[in-house]
C-alpha cells in the first residue's frame, strides 16, 4: 500500500527534531516505511531500520550510529518501546494507535530523556490515529501524565 502521508509527515517532524523513534504496528510496515523514506529523504536524514530479528551486536551498531550521526529517524516496530536509553531522541513517531497506557508512556520515555549535551531540548510527540474514539482516548492517556516538563507537555497537547 501507499506510505506516502506517512512518510511525509515523518518528513515533517524532522523539521522540529534531530533524532526520531518511528513505532510501526509490525516489522512489514516499519521496513516499508523506512524504504519509502529511505528513498524519499535525500541526504539531509540518516534512515535507520532495526528489528527484533537481527542480532544484538548489529543493533548495537545501529543505535550507535543513530547517536552519532546528525538528524536520525530509526523505524522499529516495538524493540525501542522499552528498555533502551537513547537520550539523543528528541522525538517519537506512532504510525498507529497504541491501545496500553503503559505500552504508550514507556515509548513516550524515549523522547523524555534528560541528554546532557542538549540540556535546552525539548520532546516532540506524534501519534497516528484513525477516529475520533481514538484521538479521545489518545487525550484521556496525555491527562494521566501529570510530571512531564511544561515545555513538553504542550507539545504533546498540541499533536
């Protein structure tokens, strides 16, 4: 199927971030995502793709280079959810609409980080959803969040 509106505003989003976790609902859609992107993006965006099938020692490498390298997007379908600290990452991506509270603010966290050497920045927020009930329930989880930084909680009011 055609990925371009997500893509494109994937695109967007790396107008206000450096370094990006896109979350996909399955590995399929994420890799399409990425290639689309990949060949989208031209040189100003380093398109970084990484799944629960390749070794550690390869993702290593991979988040490595996410770290370094100057604007980022890495697509992954839950492997970055949890667990891994990647305080670099400025900003997180729903390509769909999570269902679990948890499962949603422990890939919110991703973005959240204190970085030391970006002391000023600040966390953009993106969800994907498809409905209303959705976009309602999306609302309800971000009033559930009551400790997050000012600056970033008006940033993710604002998606």
């Amino acid at each position: 199927s055609d990925h371009s509106g997500l893509v494109n505003e994937v695109n967007l989003a790396t107008t206000k971030c450096e370094k990006i976790i896109v979350f996909s609902r399955n590995n399929t859609l994420s890799y399409n995502l990425y290639d689309t992107f990949r060949q989208a993006c031209g040189s100003a965006v380093t398109p970084i793709y990484i799944d629960c099938t390749m070794k550690m020692s390869d993702r290593q490498i991979l988040l490595d280079s996410f770290r370094k390298c100057g604007k980022a997007v890495i697509f992954n379908c839950s492997i970055l959810g949890e667990g891994v600290d990647l305080p670099e990452c400025d900003g997180v991506f729903f390509t769909y609409a999570k269902t679990s509270f948890v499962d949603t603010v422990q890939s919110f966290g991703r973005c959240l980080r204190v970085d030391p050497s970006n002391p000023g920045k600040q966390a953009f927020v993106k969800m994907a959803y498809s409905n209303e009930i959705q976009k309602a329930k999306y609302k309800l989880m971000l009033n559930r969040i009551s400790k997050v930084e000012p600056k970033v909680w008006d940033s993710l009011v604002g998606t």
